[in-house]
C-alpha cells in the first residue's frame, strides 16, 4: 500500500489539471448514506423496511403523482439531511489540491447533496450527472417553470410514517406538485436543462487540456450504478495524457494500464496523500 500511496501523490503533484468524480462513497465520511443495495438503505430508513420498499421504488418520480405526501417524505427527509452536515475535510483538502493545478479542475458527480459547492467548489466547475436535491421542477413537467433553487423550501416530515406534513410545492404555472430536479429511476419527466450546461462546460474543459497532464480522482463509485465508473474510464480513454486513481474500500479495481486502484474511504486516502506530499 505504501508504494501505491507513493504513486498516486506523485501522480498528484505532477498532474496539470485535476478531475475528481465521485459517487454515494464520497459522502459516507461526512455522516451521508450510501444507500448501497437494499439493506443499506434499510438501514439508513427503517420504516421503509416495514413498508417493503425499496430505493427503486421510493427514487421513482411516479410517486409524486400518486402519492406526493409519501414521495415528499422521502426527498424532503434527504433534503433536510444533506443540509445539516459540513462536508468532510477531503474536500477541502481536494479543493487545495485543484487550486494548485495550473490546468484548472472539475467536478462530476452522481450526489445530489451539494456538498462540493457547499465545500467552496466554483459552481461552473461541477457537473451533477443525476440533478440536484436544491433545485425543483414541475413534475407535469410544465417547462415554463423552468429549474429553479430549494433555497426557500422546509418541508416537515412525520418520521413514524414518513409522509410530508403540511402544503407541498406547487408550480406556479400548471398548479401540479413540484418535485426535485434530480434523474431518478424510470424518469421521463426529469428537467435535464441545468445538468447539460454542466456537461457542456465540463466538455469544453476536457477539449481545451491538450497535451496537460489530467489526473482523475475517482471517489466511492460503485458498480450497482455504474454512471461515475464509466464516465472516469471513458475519459481515461479519450484523453491525450490521463491516468486514473480509483480510490473504493470494496470495488478499486482498475482495467491493467488505465491506472491504479485503491481499496480505502475517500478521507482516508486524501488525508493520506497529503501527508504524503507533505502538506
């Protein structure tokens, strides 16, 4: 492990430009579920175990037609939780690394929970490939609403049922109940606006890198949703001078000469690695 270790902070301090991705992992050291299978989410919300529901069915935008009450339990329960807890000292530590890149940095990540801007992150540098859980949109959807901040939104919840209490969003335009602008599963009526100007951005960085050496940094992507794993592979492909450290207590394994893996929780390694490069 010492020589991997060794690796990857040399990696580090030589990239010119640095692209972490990151997925439900990332978060865990910050005191977030991972929702890893249904026993993982089980755990993180016992009442859905009584009820036999799973996250498929509760991440499911059906549920805000049929039953707004019960699907608003469920996201504004998560919405509360992402607000309360500081993100971790990785991504400060993070933060400092791609500050130092000459070649500038990004973010893509699978989380909804804000914590990268709510770490100091730019925002035109983030690309949140599943939507955000601070933002809303019609659940029509009525586009004339557009995407818009939950910045203003509280939302009580009855914990023993896990229901919402109270009124729940309406669009101003069409009158139905607003939902959050996050993909979920079986999703046709996902805003996807915001989320490509990200992208776009995102790929515009990657086109202009040239010849700059890119490091990507891959944090608690698994395989059950494998969105994160291969946008990072994907890029290692595509790029001139890329390497990739995919840093999974469970799943580090990396394709032979695509780059490194490394089994361990996101603080962990980062704290690791500056000690490394003696920061």
């Amino acid at each position: 492990m010492n020589d991997v270790i060794r690796e990857a902070a040399e990696q580090i301090r030589d990239a010119d430009a640095l692209l972490i991705t990151a997925g439900a992992g990332m978060g865990v050291d910050s005191g977030l579920p991972d929702f890893r299978g249904n026993e993982g989410f089980w755990n993180a919300y016992p009442p859905y175990r009584e009820l036999g529901k799973s996250f498929v069915e509760m991440a499911n935008p059906a549920g805000f037609s049929a039953d707004p009450a019960f699907a608003w339990g469920f996201y504004g329960h998560r919405l509360n939780l992402y607000r309360e807890p500081e993100p971790h000292r990785g991504f400060h530590i993070l933060r400092e690394w791609a500050n130092a890149c000459r070649g500038g940095s990004f973010v893509m990540t699978s989380n909804v929970d804000g914590h990268f801007q709510k770490a100091g992150f730019a925002e035109n540098q983030i690309y949140e490939v599943h939507g955000s859980i601070h933002h809303l949109q019609c659940s029509g959807p009525c586009r004339e609403s557009g995407i818009y901040s939950a910045e203003n939104l509280q939302v009580e919840i009855d914990e023993s049922s896990m229901r919402a209490v109270g009124d729940l969003p309406k669009c101003d335009h069409c009158g139905k109940i607003e939902r959050p602008n996050i993909l979920m599963f079986g999703d046709w009526s996902y805003l996807s606006d915001r989320n490509d100007r990200q992208e776009r951005r995102l790929r515009h960085w990657l086109n202009g890198l040239g010849d700059a050496r890119l490091v990507i940094l891959e944090f608690g992507a698994g395989s059950a949703v494998p969105t994160v794993r291969m946008f990072s592979e994907q890029v290692v492909r595509e790029t001139q001078n890329a390497s990739l450290i995919r840093v999974n207590p469970r799943e580090p394994d990396v394709e032979r000469g695509r780059g490194i893996g490394i089994a361990a929780g996101a603080l962990e390694f980062v704290v690791e690695i500056n000690r490394a490069l003696g920061t």
